[in-house]
C-alpha cells in the first residue's frame, strides 16, 4: 500500500454540515487520529460547544483549564491551550467545553469576531513551525449551525470536509452548505472550497445506504471519498473510552475505514 501523502504546506480543514449527528465529531477525531499515527503532525480544534471531540479523545472537561473559549475571549493564546495526547504524540488537541456555547452571544458585533479563530491558528502555525515541528494538517470539528463558530471554521480553513449521512435526508441541507461556503469564499476567504465528501454511518445491509451514496456520488462526483464509513458498534462506544477508535479497536472495520479515508484524503489536492 502507497505511504500517506505529506502535504507541502498546512492543510487547514474544517469538518462541516450544519445538520447534526451524522458523523462531523466521529470523522473529525478518527481521520486526525489516523493522520497522526501515520507520521502526520496533526492539530485537532474543537469548536463545538459540546465538547465530544475533547471528551471523546478522554479530555474531560476542567473550569481552571483554559480552551477554545478564552482563546475567543483573547485571554488564552491556543498554543497554551493544547493537549498532546498519550497514545497519539502527534496529535494536539485544543480541546473546548460547554462555556464555549458563551461565544455567539459575548462576542455579538465585536468586529473582527469571525477572524479571531483564523489568527490564532496562524499564530499556532507559525509557532511550531519555527521550532521544527509544522503541523501538516488542522482539522476543525464544528458545531451543527451556521453561527459564529462554524463561519469562523471557514474562515480559518483552506478546505471543507464534508461527511454525509447515509439516510434518507442525507443530502438536506447541504445545498445551504455550499452557498455558504461560496458566501465565505467571496467575502472573507478566496482559498476556501470543498475538498471532500465523506459518506458516514453505512449499514451495508440495506439498500437505502447504496442509494443515498449514489445520489452523493451523482451530486458531488469525483469530490466523494472512494471509501465509505460503515457503520461499527466500536465507533460508537470508542468515545466512551477515550479513544478514536483506530487506539480502541483497531482491527474494527471502522477504524480500517477511516485509514483508508485518511490515506485518501492526504492523496488529495
Ligand atoms: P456530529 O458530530 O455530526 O453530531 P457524531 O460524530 O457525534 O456526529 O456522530 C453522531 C452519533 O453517531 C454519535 O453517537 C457517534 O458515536 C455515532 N457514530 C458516528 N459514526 C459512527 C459509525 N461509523 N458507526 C456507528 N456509530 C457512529
Ligand atoms: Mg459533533
């Protein structure tokens, strides 16, 4: 099998679809882990006020620790932030908690509030970049809206990553998506596009998941990953022990999944 793919420069990726549930967190955490345990240097933010992918890689929320939300605030640079964890040394986590969910309202008409998220992870850049250690890819987990958190994700990013539910209204929503997207890119952020759909949650044994990614595939085209999620009972309780699931189980075919994805997507662009 061919090598994971190192990109040139910092890939900046945000994980969005404002419908929730269909698997934004699980793919955000699992293609960052897989990246990492492949010689990938990897930042993983939580913009998520639901703070799954903090907990779901065992970060367990703290009042004195700072996160994302005083990194907002201005009190807290996200360099200081991160957490390197155990079992993945390549991969920092800037981890959030419920009082993130704050923002939208404390920030309101601050100007200059959607960049905030985008200079920080610049600064973030630049800095382990000047110690030897450039991330080669950030992923951004957000939250299911088109709020200040996952606007300020686009901002940030380079490209959208895109994982779509295989269910009946896999596909709501995402024209919304791709406006927004468009929007972001005309105002605030030329660089920005979709790199990549990812088709999540398969039951192989039905129909309805052979369909939905046809019509995905029939939409998007080339720009939908070859390999598709299944769905595995390990990926879901793989959270509950602190762990993507590839450190949890990674015989599991989910965790083959998402490395197959993640070699896929560092072969992109
Ligand atoms: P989102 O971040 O879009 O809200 P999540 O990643 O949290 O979605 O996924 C929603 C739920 O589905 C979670 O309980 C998660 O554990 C579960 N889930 C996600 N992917 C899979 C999968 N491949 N197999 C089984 N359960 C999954
Ligand atoms: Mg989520």
């Amino acid at each position: 099998a061919s090598k994971f793919q190192k990109p040139e420069h910092t890939r900046v990726v945000a994980v969005t679809n404002q419908k929730g549930g269909v698997g934004k967190t699980t793919t955000a955490v699992n293609m960052a882990a897989a990246l990492a345990l492949n010689g990938m240097r990897v930042l993983l933010v939580d913009a998520d006020a639901q703070g799954n992918a903090s907990t779901g890689l065992g970060i367990s929320p703290q009042e004195e620790r700072n996160d994302v939300y005083e990194v907002f605030k201005g009190e807290a640079r996200l360099e200081d932030v991160l957490i390197q964890l155990e079992d993945i040394p390549n991969l920092y986590v800037a981890p959030s908690s419920i009082t993130l969910a704050a923002v939208d309202f404390e920030l309101g008409q601050v100007p200059g509030r959607y960049s905030i998220l985008r200079d920080a992870i610049r600064e973030t850049m630049d800095s382990f970049a000047a110690q030897g250690k450039a991330f080669d890819f950030v992923f951004i987990d957000c939250p299911p809206s088109m709020a200040l958190l996952p606007v300020s994700a686009l901002v940030a990013a380079d490209e959208v990553l895109v994982p779509i539910q295989a269910e009946f209204y896999a596909l709501q929503g995402v024209a919304q998506l791709v406006q927004t997207v468009e929007d972001v890119r005309s105002s605030r952020n030329e660089k920005l596009h979709i790199s990549a759909f990812i088709v999540t949650m398969v039951d192989t044994r039905t129909n309805l998941a052979k369909d939905v990614s046809e019509e995905v595939r029939s939409h998007f085209g080339d720009r939908v990953l070859h390999t598709e999620i299944p769905r595995s009972v390990a990926a879901a309780e793989a959270p509950s022990f602190g762990k993507s699931v590839l450190t949890h189980d990674p015989r599991n075919r989910a965790a083959i999944a998402y490395l197959a994805a993640a070699k896929e997507f560092s072969a992109l662009s």
